[in-house]
C-alpha cells in the first residue's frame, strides 16, 4: 500500500481521534515496508502540515509517542528536530512549564553532544523568553551564552546583533552602568574590523543614554554623528531612526515648529523608500512619528490632533508588539483624556500602561502611571464635590 501525504494526513486525523496513534503509525510503516528509507522523514512531513494549519496539538501527540516507542531508532539529529517541534508547539499554546522542560532538555542534549547550531537555538529561544517575562539575569546570562558562541565561531553581526540586543535591554531598563561596558565592547569591534554598523549602534545607544540623563546637547551631538555614519553607507533604516532621535530632543527642547518639520520629512522619506525597508522598520518609524506629532499637539493644546496621532501610534505599536512603544502611548492618552476631564478613559489607558510597564520593568514609568491614576482620583472626587456643592 502506497500513501501520499495528503492520504498520510486524512489516516492521522481518523486515529488521533480515537487516540491510537500507535495504529496511524502502524499503518504509516506497512504502506513503505518496501521502500529502503525509514518512516522519520515522512513524520516530520506530517508534523510541518500541521503546523501550517496551525493544529500543534496533533504534532504534540505524535512526536511525544515516536520519541517514547522509537527513541533507541532514531539519530541524535532525528531526536533534536523532535524536540525543536514540541519546543515550538508548546509556546505557540502557551504552554510555558512543558515548553521549559523540552527547551532545558534540549539545551543538555546539544551540550554534551556540542551541537553549536542547537545550542543557538535554545539560547536564543530562552533569552525571548526570559525577555518576555522580564527575568533579567537570566536573559543576561543566556545572551553572554550566544555571544561567546558567537565568539568562537568568528561569528561577527551575530556578535554585534547580541552586543546590541544587551545594550537595548539594559538602556530600557536603566542599567547605563552595564550598557556602557557593552557599548565599550561594540566600538573595540567597530574600530578592530571597520564595521561602521557596530560604530552607529554604540553612538546611537550613547545618544540616547545621555538623552535619558537630560544631557540634550551631548545626545543631539551624538545622534546627528550617526546620522553621518547611517548617510555614508547609505542605510535608511538608520537614516530614518537617526532623524527621530534627533527630531525628538529638539521637540524636548520646545522647538516645536522645528520638530513638526522634521517629523514631517520623515515621514515622506520612509514613505519614498518604502520598497527598500522591512514593514517592522517602515511602521516603527512612522509609529515614532505619530508619537512625536501628538506630543507636539498635546503641548500646543491641540487635543484631538493629539489624540488622532496617538492612537494611530497605538495601533502600530500593538501590530508590532512593541511594550516600549505602548507603555508611551497608553501614557500620553491617558494625560490628553485626563486634560479632556474624560476620567474613565483616563484611568482606563493609565492601567494598560501600568501592565505594559509591569513587563518591560520600566520603573520611571511605572511611577508615572500610578501618580497618573493617583492624581486622577483625585481630580475626579475634586470634580465630583464641586457638582454636589
């Protein structure tokens, strides 16, 4: 008996729901009992089905019974693909505790074989998820893990891109101290091999460091330095973010019809070089410039016009998934509702932003959000009192 997938598939879904999938593989290994190849590479066909339709818990099923009735068969690659799949499945349900259990047996797995490609995966997969869920040594620890595997392999953007992924977490969650060390570590590789990537990052990062100390000036110099460095290699994914850190600090400094003009050009940039940047890059700065439009509206007065633009950044902040970006938008719509004396919409934007902060472990935020509501309440028994009198 020959069988196609698709016949492969329709044979698995009539047994899984009887629960015997010992008799789907049964029936998998009579219809190639007379070819010379074992049935591994055909799971592994049926499992990337499922997976494209989304339906994980039959790939759990199945792997979980080919690895406890088949493991003394398989090659130590066949088990490692088995247990990249429950790895996967498992965080695609949310499923933490067993995708923990198969991640950290995977890692010891790869370990003792030194299987470096592995280990990639499982450092790179602990530290989303230690990022995730804020736990911060941790996700230390298992970038340090990629980096010095990195290191060995000679391995040099991947070096770079952990050096950066550090540096990100530690300035967004003010460890300055700890970013400079890594910024330090990124110029040694910029100036050791000419890498002018490396170079706009670190003086990128220490721009936005000394804008985070109130030092504008400093962090002006520094922005409009790597907006020289992004112009020479001609990267306008850089050009773009360069112009909005810059755009940023001379709103911060009250140039506000200066700003308006810079977010402005901006915005028709990335429009025109649209074809040429990822949609992550092309929404994250026109969230970026939403953002900045509704804070100059906001502090013009310009309420709706702050609001549209707001909630405009709000909607490609959640597209992207990006916490940094919608702790600051749920904290400048929380402040225009709270002007409007909308204080139901104000406590209830607050909130979001407080959950948001919660995860990203952003404490300067996380106090302006509970002084928000704080100050909200207040306000609004202030209200209140003064309709009964």
């Amino acid at each position: 008996m020959n069988l196609n997938n698709s016949e492969l598939i329709d044979y698995y879904q009539m047994y899984t729901k009887t629960k015997s999938i010992s008799i789907f593989l049964e029936k998998l290994n009579e219809s190639i009992s007379n070819e010379k190849k074992t049935p591994v590479k055909l799971y592994f066909e049926i499992c990337k089905n499922f997976i494209l339709k989304e339906r994980y818990t039959e790939v759990i099923d199945l792997v979980q019974h080919i690895l406890s009735n088949m493991n003394t068969e398989l090659e130590y690659s066949d088990i490692c693909k088995f247990y990249e799949l429950l790895v996967n499945c498992y965080e695609k349900i949310k499923d933490i505790q067993n995708f923990c259990k198969y991640i950290f047996i995977l890692e010891k797995l790869s370990y003792t074989n030194g299987d470096l490609e592995i280990l990639e995966f499982v450092y790179v997969k602990i530290s989303e998820y230690c990022k995730c869920f804020n736990i911060y040594e941790k996700f230390i620890q298992y970038q340090n893990k990629l980096l010095s595997l990195y290191k060995k392999q000679n391995k040099i953007e991947d070096t770079i891109n952990i050096l950066s992924n550090l540096v990100d977490y530690m300035v967004n969650t003010d460890r300055y101290d700890a970013a400079s060390k890594q910024i330090n570590n990124l110029l040694f590789i910029a100036n050791k091999s000419n890498n002018l990537h490396a170079k706009w990052i670190a003086i990128t990062y220490i721009g936005i460091i000394q804008n985070r100390l109130g030092k504008l000036k400093e962090s002006k110099e520094f922005h409009e330095r790597a907006l020289e460095i992004a112009k020479n290699i001609e990267d306008y994914s850089k050009i773009l973010r360069s112009m909005l850190n810059i755009g940023n600090i001379v709103r911060k400094n009250w140039e506000l019809e200066e700003a308006e003009k810079i977010f402005i050009k901006i915005k028709k940039l990335a429009e025109d070089k649209k074809n040429i940047l990822t949609e992550n890059i092309f929404l994250y700065v026109i969230s970026g410039v939403h953002t900045n439009l509704g804070d100059i509206a906001l502090l013009l007065g310009n309420l709706d016009n702050a609001r549209f633009h707001i909630l405009e950044s709000l909607k490609i902040d959640n597209k992207l998934g990006d916490y940094y970006g919608l702790e600051n938008s749920y904290y400048s719509l929380a402040n225009i509702y709270l002007i409007m004396n909308d204080y139901e919409k104000t406590i209830k934007y607050a909130k979001e932003g407080l959950n948001i902060s919660e995860i990203t472990g952003d404490k300067n935020l996380l106090y302006c959000f509970y002084n928000l509501i704080y100050r909200t309440n207040l306000t609004q028994l202030s209200y209140f009192q003064l309709k009964i009198n």
